[in-house]
C-alpha cells in the first residue's frame, strides 16, 4: 500500500470522506459524490481510480442499485495510511478550534478535521486509545469570547469573497445609538476572543475596525469595489503582535523589574524589539509599534513590576491609570 506521501493533499479529506459514503452501504454514485464535495465528476472518477490502484479499495459498481459498494465486507482504510506527524497536527487542529466555537465556521472546520481524523478512531479500544491520546493530552482552554451572528458572518464573508460593499449599524464605543455605515470590506481579523472587520469606511474615507459583535441589519449592496494593492492590515501594524488595533507608529522603552525577566525574554512582542540590561534592579525593554492602547493595558497588566519611559503619551497615560486607581483605594478604605 502506497504511504500517505503519496497523497495528494488536497484530495485527503474527500477520499477519506467518499470512503465513508461508501462504506455506509447507500451506494453513492458519482453524481452524488460529486455534488456533495462541489466538484466535477472526473474528479471523483480520478479519487476513485485513485482509491483502487493506489490504495487497493475493493470497490465495485452495482449496476441494480446505481452505485459503489465495497466487494470485501468491513473494507475501511488504515489509519497508517495518513503520516503519523500530519495526523497528530490535524487532531491538535480539533482542539485549537475551541477558540473559534462562537463562529458560524466552527461547525463545518469541526466536521472536516473528524472527518479527516476518523480512521484514528476505528481500529479497536486499545488502539484507539493510542490514537487520540493527543485529544486528551493537548488542551487549548477556552477563552471569554463573543457570539457572532450567522447572518453577519454570512453578509461579510460573501461581502469579501466578491468585493461587494456592505452596509450595517454600528454602534462604537463612544456613539450613544446605532449608526448607519457603508464599508469595503476588506479583512477579517480575530484578537482574544473577538472578531473584527477591517475594511475601508465611506463616511470616514478611511480604513477602520469594525468589531461584528457591535453590528445588525447587515446587508450586501449592488457596488462592488476593486481591492487596493495596500489593503493588507498586517502590512500596516509594523509587525508588533500586541493585538489589532492601529495607530500611529510610536517608538516605546518600558521598564520591567528583573523578576519579570524570563517572561519578556521567552516571547517576541515585535519584530525589533531590544532588552537592555541597566545592570540594576530593573531591564529596559525598547520597540515600536503602532498599537498604543494595546501596549497601555498590556504594561498596566504588569502592575507594580513595569514603568513606561517613553513615548511621554504613554507615561502620562499610565500614570492617570495609577492615580485613578489610588483614589479608588482610598475612597474604599475612607468609607
């Protein structure tokens, strides 16, 4: 039997899907086949004869019932079949979609990946119990994140797949009602929980943040735009990975006490970023970025172990911060 190498990849999921179709017993033809995957039917004769020659499937046509079925009674194809690594990052895959559980493409990237990782799970309970140890072992905690309606999610990524323009009310932040806006959508972006469309606003003439939990009566228009050569939001965050909020570029020196060291040292906050050690109490973390507010509650979470030099924005910034939380104190301890 031919290894998992040789495997086109991007025929993987649907060969392991059509085995199952076949191995049901419902005697899929091609032309089910083929409008259940979305694709030709020279393609499913091509995973057909593929499945045969390559793999050895013993699969026969019934004339009566119109359809393949499986000559040899409990045919499944071997999990071996797939590369053990690639198997493993799939399952891996499964648990990493939690984060995306509040997402109308949740259900469908779920049901792709067990259908990719069935033949794991098939063998007997002992073999499965080595398969998916990984389910078991590896965990991605959920995260505090927002619903997203399907009939937004569904205006926006048709909005982006044909670049239409679409409309909604939004409410921001700092506006007392809902808002009427027309955008050229132009990315969606996902940020702790979040997701937000980035894209070109009529009213501002300008690119924004739109957060999808802050819009309704979200409809596609006639209008379709051409998308800009510089649409690309990270291309403009200045490879500063804080999250998604956009500004103006800012050049930041942060000071950290030195028992907080090994946390800044064991990740890349930006692309340029420098540590420099003062030979005192305390290191002095330097980089740019264009994600202010961002980079204010990121040194806030620090507490009393991270003090902002510059820019002097930043300083007055976080120094509000402490002096509004101090006066909170002592009102507390005052009543």
């Amino acid at each position: 039997m031919e290894t998992r190498k040789s495997i086109p990849r991007a025929t993987l999921a649907r060969i392991y899907s059509i085995e199952r179709q076949i191995a049901s017993g419902k005697y899929p033809n091609v032309n089910d086949l083929a409008k259940k995957y979305e694709c030709g039917t020279a393609t499913i004769y091509r995973d057909i004869g593929y499945m045969r020659n390559m793999l050895n499937a013993p699969i026969e046509y019934d004339a009566k019932e119109r359809g393949w079925y499986f000559s040899e009674k409990g045919f499944r194809l071997p999990a071996r079949y797939a590369a053990a690594n690639d198997m493993l990052a799939l399952g891996m895959a499964k648990s990493l979609l939690e984060l995306y559980k509040n997402t109308p493409l949740y259900d469908s990237a779920k049901r792709l990946l067990e259908e990719i990782t069935a033949p794991l799970s098939q063998d007997d309970t002992a073999e499965t119990e080595k398969s998916d140890w990984f389910e078991r072992r590896i965990i991605v905690p959920s995260v505090a994140s927002a619903q997203v309606k399907p009939e937004i999610w569904e205006v926006i990524t048709t909005g982006l797949r044909d670049n239409r323009i679409i409309t909604f009310d939004y409410k921001g932040t700092q506006d007392a009602d809902h808002n009427t806006r027309l955008v050229r959508p132009y990315q969606l972006l996902f940020d702790t929980g979040v997701w937000y469309l980035y894209g070109y606003s009529e009213e501002r003439e300008a690119t924004r943040l739109f957060s999808l939990q802050r819009m309704k009566n979200a409809s596609l228009t006639n209008e379709t735009f051409k998308l800009p050569q510089d649409f690309d939001y990270t291309a403009k965050n200045n490879s500063s990975y804080f999250g998604i909020f956009e500004g103006k570029k800012q050049n930041y020196r942060i000071q950290f006490s030195n028992d907080v060291l090994p946390e800044i040292e064991e990740r890349q906050w930006t692309d340029d970023q420098k540590i420099e050690d003062t030979g005192d109490e305390y290191f002095v973390l330097s980089f740019s970025s264009t994600q202010f507010y961002k980079v204010l509650a990121w040194v806030l979470s620090f507490g009393c172990s991270a003090a902002p030099e510059e820019p002097a924005y930043l300083v007055e910034a976080w120094e509000w911060h402490i002096r509004e939380l101090y006066e909170s104190i002592t009102e507390q301890d005052g009543e």
